[in-house]
C-alpha cells in the first residue's frame, strides 16, 4: 500500500523530479553541441588535408614547370 506523504515531502519530491528533468534536458543539449561540434572539426580536418594535399601538388607542379620550360628551350636550341 502507498504511503501518504506530508506535503512538505511532496513539494520536496517535485522539485527534486523537475530538478533533474532540467539536469537531464541540459545533459542532452550539450551531448547534442558535443555532436554539432565533433562533426564540424572533422569537416576541417578533411579539409585541412584536402588544403595541404591541394597546395603540395601545386608546389610540385611549378618546381617542376620552370624545368620543363628549360627543358624545352634546350630541345628546341639542338634541333
């Protein structure tokens, strides 16, 4: 059988309940930041690399243009 409680109990019952309604609600609102956040910092790190991949290539490719210029010039001086 229930107890009936006094209602200083009940008062104290529902505050503490609403209490940790807030504190759950609150839990769940950062661990949905906590997404937000994870998912952005890993589209910056791909494009981070993306970047870094992008201007490796483009310091390869014009080492190796004033090369082939070079290159060409003395072909077309020999033949």
């Amino acid at each position: 059988m229930p107890e009936k409680f006094s209602k200083l109990r009940r008062q104290a019952c529902s505050v503490s309940g609403k209490a940790r309604s807030q504190l759950f609600e609150r839990q769940r609102s950062i661990e949905d930041l906590d997404a937000i956040v994870t998912g952005r910092n890993e589209k910056l790190r791909r494009r981070r690399e993306a970047w870094l991949a992008r201007d490796l290539r483009d310091s390869v490719i014009s080492a190796a243009k004033p090369a082939l210029k070079r290159a060409k010039k003395t072909r077309s001086r020999y033949t």
